[in-house]
C-alpha cells in the first residue's frame, strides 16, 4: 500500500495542483451562488466531472430544465465515450475495481494512464486504481476547500491552474517520444485548431473527435505499415 | 433554498457522465476479441486526443486582441521544450505553471 502511494503519487502531483485550484474556484463559485460545502462535496463525489460542475452552477443559478441540464452534459462530456475505447483492454482483469475505476476516466486520469506505463513492480491494476482514486480525492478536496476556506487563502493562487494545461503539454511530448507514428498527433492538433476556428470555443469538441476519428479509421492501412516499420 | 431541485440536477448530471464513460465498455467489452478497428482506434486515439486537449485548454486565449494569448503560448512552449530536453515531468510543469504565474500576476 505504501509503496503503491510512493510510487504514483508523484505521476499525479500536477493533476493535485489542477484539480485542487480548480476545485476551490468551482467551491468559491458554488459558495457565491448560495449552495454550501455539503453540495460541493456531493457534486465532485457524484459527477466527477470538472466543466459539468462549472456549468451546473450556472444552470442551477438560472433554473434550468432537467432536459437542458441532461442535453448539455452530454454535448459537454461527449469526449468520454472516446476515452473508453482506450481503455477496454487495459482494464480487462480489473475486477470488481473496473466499475471505480470507469466512473473515474476524467481527461486527466485518461491522460496520465495511457501517457505513462505502470511503474516497475506495481500490478497493473493496482497502478490504475490507485491514479483514479488519488485524482478524486484531490478534487473532491479541492471542491470542499473552495467553498469552506476559499476566501480565506493567504497567498494569490492566480494561474495556477495553468499545471493541468503544463500537463497536457508534458504529455503531447511524451507521446511524441513513445510513438513513431506522429500522425494522430500532428492531426489532433490541426483538426482541433480547425474546428475551434469553425466552430468556435463552445462546441469544437464533438465535430473535432468525430473528424479525428474518421479520418484515423481511414488512414489505418498507412499506420499499420508506419508500426511494422518501427 | 430547494433541496429536490438541486439534487434532481446533481442525479441527471451523474447519470448522463456515467453513461457516456460506461457506453463503450458495455458496447465492446464482451470477453472476447475487441473487433480490430475498435482496438486500432483505441491505440491511435491518445496521442491524437492529448493534443486535442492541448487545445481544449487553450480555447479561450485571444490570439488578435490583448495580450495576444502570449503568456498561455510562451508557457506551453517552455514546458514543452524543457520535456523534449530533459523528460522530466515535474520539472517541465513546474517551472513553465512558475513562469506562467509571475507573468500572469505581474506583467500583464
């Protein structure tokens, strides 16, 4: 157990710094709206999903319909139906863990877990587990802070949330160096610039993963034959 | 306050979350042989979506207004950089979320 902690925790120490910043400012938010640390808590326990919890707050404040609230959750949250296809192998074995451990697959959970290998002398499915429920806690800790003490912080914590930004960053280069088929990520990043630009910063998302997706399937042949020549 | 109303939002919001992270293993994950385009996608998908991401985070930066979206750019390009030189995760994001706070909360 120990050793488990020792050797994850300093995958997940930029995700803390993310996850706890941003959940005190989704606390903070949450305070403002007149909803205290026991729906702070219950919201990071139960939907575990960082933009969804920034925009209940808004619907909450407006009185939305449960339909818009189920609509635009999904539109929001899309991304994790893609996120499973990565995952379906490497969780098989997982036992009864498996359901912790899909309901955890935030993005930055998926990012560390297919951007990093198990540490050497951990089970696999000790590695997985132990990632998915770190990151929970640091939100749920981050979510409660922010609405009991978040005004009360000493020190002015501007920017940095920019750590989960700097991870993804660390991670483009990580698969950089691990693939030598750089397409994915070369068409990642052009097809999501693109579709920002067509379809602006509220909903590039799903048009960009089917794109991506398609164009992937399309091009498999050609990145069949870049691996076999790795 | 209401309480139900509150709570009906917290139930839909987990359930719609839960389901679309559920929906591809209850669709593919039977046991067996993954169908073959569905384990190509799943290998092929991370590098592609870690940029996506990339992006996802820097959406609301103003490329032609302000500050040109110059602190979140330097950023990226500084932690990148220092990950290609020396592949030392904690040190690529500590120093580029260091530099990024002293210009964020100084200069600009």
């Amino acid at each position: 157990m120990k050793q488990i902690i020792k050797q994850v925790f300093p995958q997940t120490i930029p995700v803390m710094a993310g996850y706890i910043s941003l959940g005190i400012a989704f606390g903070l938010l949450l305070q403002s709206k007149g909803y205290g640390p026991i729906w702070a808590f219950l919201m990071s326990l139960f939907i575990y999903a960082g933009s969804a919890q920034f925009l209940a707050v808004e619907l909450l404040a407006a009185g939305a319909t449960l339909i818009q609230v189920a609509l635009l959750t999904f539109l929001l949250n899309f991304r994790h139906l893609f996120y499973g296809l990565s995952m379906i192998e490497k969780y098989r074995g997982t036992g009864i863990r498996k359901f912790y451990l899909i309901f955890g697959l935030t993005d930055e959970t998926y990012a560390l877990l297919t951007g990093y290998k198990t540490p050497d002398g951990l089970r696999d499915k000790d590695y997985y587990f132990a990632v998915t429920l770190m990151n929970q806690f640091y939100w749920v800790l981050g979510c409660v802070l922010g609405s009991v003490a978040g005004s009360i912080i000493p020190f002015d914590m501007t920017g940095i949330d920019f750590a989960m930004t700097a991870l993804f960053a660390v991670l483009v280069v990580e698969q950089w160096k691990t693939h030598k088929a750089h397409l994915p990520a070369i068409l990642g990043f052009v097809i999501t610039t693109a579709a920002l630009y067509i379809f602006g910063a509220d909903s590039f998302l799903i048009p960009a993963l089917i794109v991506m997706s398609v164009l992937l399937l399309c091009l498999k042949d050609t990145l069949k034959q870049e691996k076999a020549n790795e | 306050m209401n309480d139900t109303y509150i709570i009906t939002v917290i139930a839909v919001m987990a359930m719609v979350t839960i389901a679309l992270r559920f929906l591809p293993f209850i669709l593919f994950d039977h046991g067996e042989q993954l169908p073959k385009w569905i384990s190509y996608l799943g290998k092929v998908l991370p590098p592609a979506i870690m940029s996506m991401l990339l992006v996802y985070c820097l959406r609301n930066i103003k490329l032609v207004e302000g500050n040109h979206g110059l602190p979140e750019l330097i950023c990226v390009g500084v932690a990148m950089l220092m990950h290609f030189w020396k592949r030392n995760t904690l040190l690529s994001i500590c120093v580029s979320t260091i530099l990024y706070m002293i210009i964020t909360q100084s200069v600009m």
